[in-house]
C-alpha cells in the first residue's frame, strides 16, 4: 500500500495526515500545539513549527511515504540571513503593529484600487508586505541583515528540502505578487526599500503540482497556504463557498478569473491549482465562543446547548473585534457588549457570542458574493463542531448551508497537493477519486429576524464609517 503525507502547520497546531494514495484512506494522524500567541505583537519561533512536525512524525512511526507537502498559516513573515537562519521571530497573519505601515503602503500607491488592481490586495496589517515595511522601520539591525523572506509553509519546506521556493496560492497572500501577471510586483518591494534586489530576496514560485525537493529520498511538492490547501481537502467547485471557522474566520470560493476588490474586503487571492480563490478573513472566530466560556465557566461542549437552550440572546448584542479585527480594517479595535441587564444569564451570553460570529462570517459570505456566485455554502473548522453556530449560520444564511464531513481540510488537502505531485495527476481527478467534498446537512435554528441589524447598528456605533 503506497502512502502519502499532508502538513498543516498553523497558528495553534501542526497536524499530520497520511493517507493511502489510492482512494485516501485515512491511515494516520498527529497533533501537536504550537506556543500560544496574542495580538497585537503575535510571534513564533519557527523552529517549534519544525519540532511539533518532527514529534509529529515520530508519533505515527516515520511512515514510509512516497511524497509529502506543507501547508500553513498564510502572510506569516520569516526573514532569514545570507546564511538561510532565521533573524528574528516570524511575524503572523493576527500580528496587528504593522497596521500603520499598511496606511502608509496604501498612500504611496496612489490607494486602495490601485493596490487591488496591481496585486489583488489592498493592505491590512495581516499582509506580509506591511510586515516588512514594519521590519525596514522598526528594526534596522535586523533590515540589514535580511537576505531572504519565506512564508511559514516555505521554511518549513526549506527545511525538508533545502530549497527556496513558494507556491502561487500563498504568494498572492504577501501584497508583493500578482495573481493576474503571475509575477511578483518588485515595484511594490521597492516602495519599502528602493536600494534592494528584491528578484535574490524572494523565493522561486513553483508550479502546481511540482515536486520541488526530496526529503530522506521522499518527494515533495511545493506546499501552499492553509486556505488554498482547505480548497482542495473539501473538493471546493464553482458555486460553492468555504466557511472556515478556526482560530480565524474564512470565506472563501474559487472561482476561473482573478478578482480586485477597491474596498478591500475581500482578497483576490490565487489557489494552488491555477485558478483563484477571493476570500474574506476576520481575526476573531471561535476565540470568542472561548473567551465567553471561560467568562462564564461553560465548558467548550456545553457552550453550544446553551446558546440553543434560549430562542434568543434577549437585548445582548455582542461585537466580537477582541484583539482588533481585519474586516473591516480595525487594528486597534476591542470588542462590545450591548444590552446587559439584571436578567441576563450566562446562556444569553452565550447565544449572543455564537450569533455575533455568525454575523461576522455572514457579513464576510455578502462580500464575497459581490465578486462570485454562491449557492451553497459548507462549514468546515474546529468550531464548525459547534451545533449553535452551525443552525444560527443556517438560520441567517439566505443559502443553503452544510457541514463538511472531513474534519482536517487543510491537512487533507495537503495530502491532495502530495498526491498530485507523486503521480503526475491534476488535483481535481485525485478529489474525485478519494471522494472528498462530503457534506451533512444543518439544520437552521429559529433566530429572531433583526439579529443582523442590531449587530450592524452596534457596528456603526461603535466604529463609525
């Protein structure tokens, strides 16, 4: 039986799947947590992606795979010396200090349409270019060191491989790469630096399904970002939209042409098979089903029963922006609670905590339908196990919302990348074969109409256009 391995390496976790490369069996996996991380100065060393992967891969016995490729957290700013070690500790997507070098970077463009349009992003302080402007100002010693700057999933493979290389889905997530040229912008890497060779600085974009390296004589592909390899793992086709609830909220679709969003919202990104993923991001998912929780000492499975024991949150209103948010672009922002009265009770707090995710994401699911059709939409994400959050989605959706039956979709879809790259396969045939795109379906919960009114009105309110 020939096997093969996908990576997830992400902000809490890397997670290991093997999988048998015929029909992709489930054979194997591991987790193992990363240093726990807080906004707005969210760093890692990325060596403890590399020793959670090695205990990782000790835990399922070193299998003998055929190939194996990584996927991780998006944006993510490794710098590395001449020598290829690691500067300083890696900068991650949720890291919010670069949020004035993102205003900065947008003036000097000529502004938000003008960045969507050169490179399919306009920049928040997710986004690795901002990063690096960040780095250029605030750490000269460490500028003038920098030779070279990877995402996460590329020192990871750099690790494996030796090589320096990226793939086109987690390039169009630095604000420095063009998802319609297919190129990286140096005009844009000049605005930070003007006296660079910015063309040594970053690495070789490899095409879909290219094995780049060996690792112990086991081939591996190029990698890609965590939402292009959710893509793959939940079979995602024309249509049909992704909602990922992690650590992060995620919206995202793929669709056949590139996408420029002037106002920001959603990010035009490219996926890892040649086609294109827009896609919209909000810092503050299930984080906040568990800061309620530990607030009112509901443990993580009783905190959705709870939220469905009462119809409604009362007057609770909860605006759930608790280390800033990235959309909308409020960096310094903090979250709200509206509506407390003598009467309210931890399940109230609760409901009103899973409709404010809900509302975020819905809010995220309407921009993204400005740039692609949706007709359905499939949950996916740790707190995609969240039975309240799962109906009140589908209670508020307008759409028709399922539940992905595969519980890693990153790692998944790694394993799919892995595949393509063995044997030479488009990723859509390998898919189909393995079967994945399986969904359950939610059954929507009764939400009072105006749910999502008075959370804009509480919006407006509190951040005022």
């Amino acid at each position: 039986m020939e096997l093969i391995a996908g990576v997830d390496s992400s902000t809490q976790s890397t997670k290991v799947q093997v999988r048998e490369l015929e029909r992709g069996a489930l054979v194997g996996q591991a987790a193992v947590a990363h240093p726990v991380t807080t906004p707005p100065r969210s760093e890692q060393d990325p060596a403890a992606w590399l020793a959670a992967f090695r205990q990782c891969w000790a835990e399922l016995g070193e299998p003998p795979v055929r190939a194996i490729s990584v996927a991780g957290q998006q944006h993510g700013m490794v710098p590395l010396d001449a020598e290829r070690q690691v500067i300083r500790p890696a900068k991650l997507w949720n890291d919010t200090e670069s949020a004035p070098d993102a205003r900065w970077l947008i003036q000097q463009l000529g502004g938000a349409g003008a960045w969507a349009r050169r490179v399919g992003t306009v920049p928040v302080a997710s986004i690795t270019a901002t990063k690096l402007s960040w780095l250029h100002r605030s750490e000269p010693a460490a500028w003038e060191r920098l030779a070279h700057v990877v995402l996460p999933h590329d020192w990871l493979t750099l690790q494996l491989t030796g090589e320096l290389v990226t793939d086109r889905g987690d390039a169009s997530g630095t604000g420095y790469w063009s998802p319609v040229d297919e190129a990286y912008c140096t005009d844009v890497l000049a605005i930070i630096d003007r006296d660079r060779d910015w063309s040594a600085v970053v690495p070789r974009v490899a095409a879909p399904g290219e094995v780049v390296g060996r690792w112990n004589g086991v081939a591996v592909g190029c990698g890609t970002g965590d939402n292009m390899a959710a893509a793959l793992g939940l079979g995602l086709a024309p249509g049909v939209a992704a909602m990922s609830v992690g650590t992060s909220g995620v919206v995202s679709a793929v669709a056949e042409r590139a996408v420029a969003d002037p106002t920001g919202a959603v990010a035009g990104f490219a996926d890892a098979t040649g086609r294109f993923l827009p896609l919209v991001c909000t810092l503050n998912a299930a984080r906040v089903l568990d800061l309620v929780g530990r607030l009112t000492g509901v443990t993580p499975d009783r905190l959705g029963p709870a939220a469905l024991s009462v119809e409604s949150a009362g007057e609770l209103v909860m605006l759930p922006y608790l280390d800033g948010e990235r959309t909308p672009d409020l960096p310094t922002a903090s979250g709200w609670l509206r509506g407390l009265r003598s009467d309210t009770t931890p399940a109230h707090l609760a409901r009103a905590a899973v409709e404010a995710v809900a509302c975020g994401l819905l809010d995220g699911l309407d921009a993204l339908r400005r740039v692609a059709p949706v007709e359905r939409v499939v949950l996916t994400g740790g707190a995609a196990r969240n039975e309240a959050l799962c109906r009140v989605i589908a209670g508020l959706a307008d759409v028709e919302v399922t539940r992905s039956a595969e519980d890693e979709a990153v790692a998944a879809g790694a394993c799919v990348q892995a595949a393509a790259a063995w044997t030479g396969q488009d990723h859509a045939a390998v898919i189909e074969r393995w079967g994945l795109g399986r969904t359950d379906p939610v059954h929507p919960a009764v939400v009072s109409s105006d749910v999502r009114q008075r959370y804009a009105e509480l919006r407006r309110a509190a951040y005022p256009d």
